[in-house]
C-alpha cells in the first residue's frame, strides 16, 4: 500500500489542496465494476486507487433501491471475477445478500476506497501523458469536508455506473399544478406507505414493474402509464433463465429472431 501513492510538494503544501501521484490506475466508484476491476488489478499485482464519493461501496445498491429489489438475473452471470456467490444462496439474491457479497469481496482482495471522495474533473494532458482527477470531500460532518486533492496517474478507470444519476422528465404542470408527492424510484423503498393510496408509476422498466407490483402487494392502487409499446417476457421460461436462453440462441441466430422466439415461447407458457 505504502508504493500505491505519495503526496507530492513540499513538506508545507496546503491541506485543503493535495497533489498525489497515483502509481497505477484511478478507479473512479466501488460499485461492482469498480470493485471487480480492482480485484482484478490486484491479482495481477498493479496497484490502484479507488474513489468513492460515498461513505460505503455499492452506494447504490445500500442507498438508492427499494426493500423488495433482488437480482433480476442468476447469480451465475451476475457473480464478480474470482469469486462466487456462497452455495446457499437462492438463484436471485436479494438486495441485502447482494450488498454482503460485495462487502466479503472488498475485504477479500483488501480493497480500502478513499470514501467521501467527489471527483470534480479529470482531464488528460497529451504531453505529459497523464490524468488529472480533482476531487473534493462530500462528508459534511468530516473535519476537511470541502478540502481539495488532484490525483494524478498514467489511467483511468469511469466506474460509476449507468444509472448513477437519476432522470427525471420534464411534465407540464408537475410542479405548478400538481400537488401529491412525486418522487423517483431511487427514493422508493416499500409500499407501506402508499396503502390506500392511488399511484400512478410512469415506466415500466425493471423499477416501474417491480414497484408498481409492491404497491399493489400493500393494497395501494398503482396505475401505469408507458409512452410505447413493451415486450413483457417472464423471468423463467420451461424452467431455464430468460437470460440464458437467449444468450444460447445469440450463438446461432440474429437478436431481432431471438427476440421474436422468446416472445413465442412466453405466450405459450403463460397461455397453457
């Protein structure tokens, strides 16, 4: 750990503005990815940092989803290089299961993040070679919350995430005219507080469907609205993963056919 960094200036340099020198790749967030290509870097013996703008790893996944949330794909290829999900867990994990995998993991090829982390830039100079990531501390009860870093590295690694930021559209009258709660699906945990309630869910991706499920679970009265047609296919199909199916038909067959046989094959399972 000692050779992964070093503070560069003299021995005066600001404490709210360090320079490191980062010998290896910067990491940029601990969820899953980040982390999977951390271990990875360790296993080749290549140190690394790791920035996290959270106070934990998978910050996603332990703050921004709701109770019911389990994996929607088998463990198998859901599983991170080098180490496979415990025996006992079920074929779709739960959130919490998740999260304690990912935790053994990080402890398991001793990944220590530098948490409370918020990378502000990171800009590349062609003649030296080098990435320049500014970052600031986002803890607001740490002591040198708002103190300033730039590491500096030969690589960088964007491991943050497509759904990192959340979208919200633009709807007229939502904010002037409408006056129930309006919230994102990152903010959604249960149910139980809607009960009774109308709800209107706009999306019908794997949040709008598993959320609008949960509140009809707790007597609340969810109605969807999509702006297009949807192909909705079960999780398993004759017993198998959809999943898995499919990527068996890929090695043979052209998506848009995949597509087509698996709509096939779900209509005649839910029909019979």
């Amino acid at each position: 750990m000692e050779n992964m960094f070093r503070l560069m200036g003299s021995e005066d340099f600001s404490d709210r503005q360090r320079c490191i020198w980062v010998n290896g790749p910067v990491i940029v967030g601990s969820g899953p990815s980040g982390l999977a290509t951390a271990a990875c870097l360790r296993e080749e013996g290549v140190p690394f940092v790791v920035l996290e703008r959270a106070e934990c790893i998978a910050s996603l996944w332990q703050k921004r989803t709701y109770d019911r949330l389990k994996l929607h794909l088998p463990k198998e290829v859901c599983q991170l290089p080098n180490m496979s999900f415990p025996e006992n867990y079920p074929d779709y994990p739960t959130k919490r299961q998740f999260i304690d995998y990912l935790e053994s993991y990080a402890t398991r090829f001793d990944i220590s993040p530098q948490f409370n982390e918020c990378v502000q830039s990171a800009r590349y100079e062609k003649t030296s070679g080098l990435w320049r990531i500014k970052t600031v501390k986002s803890s607001p009860s740490s002591a040198v919350s708002g103190s300033e870093m730039e590491y500096i590295c030969r690589w960088l690694v964007v491991a943050t995430g497509e759904n990192a930021e959340r979208v919200v559209p633009e709807i007229d009258g939502l904010t002037t005219e409408f006056d129930g709660e309006v919230i994102h699906s990152c903010e959604y945990k249960s149910g139980e507080k809607y009960r009774g309630k109308s709800v209107l869910v706009v999306g019908c991706g794997n949040s709008g469907m598993e959320v609008s499920l949960d509140l009809a679970n707790h007597s609340a009265n969810p109605s969807m609205v999509v702006r297009s047609s949807v192909h909705v296919l079960p999780r398993e199909i004759l017993g198998k993963s959809t999943f898995e199916i499919s990527m068996i038909l890929m090695k043979w067959l052209p998506l848009w056919l995949v597509d087509k046989i698996l709509l096939i094959l779900a209509w005649l399972v839910l029909g019979n």
